[in-house]
C-alpha cells in the first residue's frame, strides 16, 4: 500500500511515498526511518536508512536509497543526494522507485 504526505524542503513540496518492505528483521527500522523522515528529522532518518543501503534485498535496498535520498535533501546536503542518485541509477536503471528519484533530483535542483 502507498500512502503520500507531503513535506515541504526550501519551498518545494516533496511527496513521500509509504515503503512496501517484507524482510521481518528490519520492517520495523525502516518504518521508523519513514517517520523521522515525515517528521522532518532528517539526521535520524539518514542514520537509520544508511544501515540499509548494502541490502541483498533489491526491493528494501531501492527503498532506503530513496529514503536516504530524501533524508540528504532535508538535511541540504545536494554532493550526497547527487552520489545517491547516480547510485540509484547505477543498480536500478529501471527501478520501480524511478519517479519518486525524479521528484528528488528536481528539488535538489540537479
């Protein structure tokens, strides 16, 4: 299921799509990440997330990097989301987040 709340970063309203993760030994890390991240703690969110970025999982691995994307956004750091997203397009040309990493690029202004 996919929820969308929006937040707002430097004027520009991003959606935050809700996190489809099946894996039992981190779902609940994850959601915690998505809370920090809608409410704006940026710092926590990025912690919990880069734990994740190694994942064997495609599908928990896409969604922290989006996560984390976001994090870096909120936090201003436009080297990281850069990195992030060349990353994102490196191992998952045709990911399924692909829109959502669009909408982040755009309000890096990248």
């Amino acid at each position: 299921m996919r929820t969308k709340t929006s937040l707002t970063t430097w004027g520009v309203a991003i959606a935050v799509a809700g996190w489809l993760i099946t894996a039992p030994g981190c779902q609940d890390d994850i959601r915690r990440g998505r809370d920090e991240l809608q409410a704006g703690r940026w710092d926590a969110a990025a912690a919990i997330f880069a734990g994740y970025t190694e994942s064997a999982d495609p599908t928990r691995a896409e969604a922290v990097l989006v996560g984390l994307m976001r994090a870096r956004l909120g936090q201003h750091r436009l080297d990281a989301v850069k990195a992030l997203v060349d990353r994102y397009a490196a191992r998952f040309p045709e990911g399924a987040r692909r829109d959502e990493v669009a909408r982040v690029r755009a309000a890096a202004g990248l």
